[in-house]
C-alpha cells in the first residue's frame, strides 16, 4: 500500500505539473460520446478530490496500528481508489486515442 500511495503521489505530481505548462485539452468528440466523456470526467474528478483524505486516513490508521479504525474507512477507500484509476486511465484513452470524426 506504500507502494501504490507514493506510486499515486509521484502521479500526482507529474500530472500537476504536465497540466500547468501544457494547459487545457478540449475533448473533440460530439453527440453521445462527448456526454458520457464529460460524465466519466466529472465523477473522475470529484471522486480524484474525494480520495485524497481518505487515503491519508486509512495510510495513518494502518501505520498506527489502529486496525479496526482503519477497516472501517479502508472498505470505502479501496473501490473508490481503484474507480479514480480505471477512470483515468479512461478519460486518458477518450482524449488522447479515441478517435471521433
């Protein structure tokens, strides 16, 4: 799990940066696509905001043993970590792969 917190951070990160000098990319697509894309992108994101404090809850409660507290938040942390992840990966592929024209 330290792994994949700091393997997130270091994303997190180069995402940040990427984003600041490059600026924003439209999604080309049109019609249904482009309503599922923005609905994906829309979940993704809030859900990218959502996490974060969930993660450093259910990191400190492992870390400090608290297990039972831990469990409790982890059951929500997990599906949601890996909805932000295949998502992203998702949106990735529909802007930058996808091809709509």
């Amino acid at each position: 799990m330290l792994t994949a917190f700091s393997t997130s951070v270091l994303f997190l990160i180069c995402y940040l940066t990427y984003h600041i000098f490059h600026g924003v990319t439209r999604f080309p697509g049109h019609g249904f696509v482009r309503s599922f894309y923005l609905a994906l992108l829309g979940s993704h994101t809030v859900l990218a905001v959502v996490i974060v404090p969930l993660v450093l809850t259910t990191l400190y409660r492992a870390l400090r043993g608290r297990f039972d507290r831990h469990r409790r938040v982890a059951r929500w942390t997990l599906p949601l970590w890996f909805y932000v992840s295949v998502t992203g990966v998702v949106v990735y592929w529909m802007l930058y792969h996808l091809k709509t024209t």
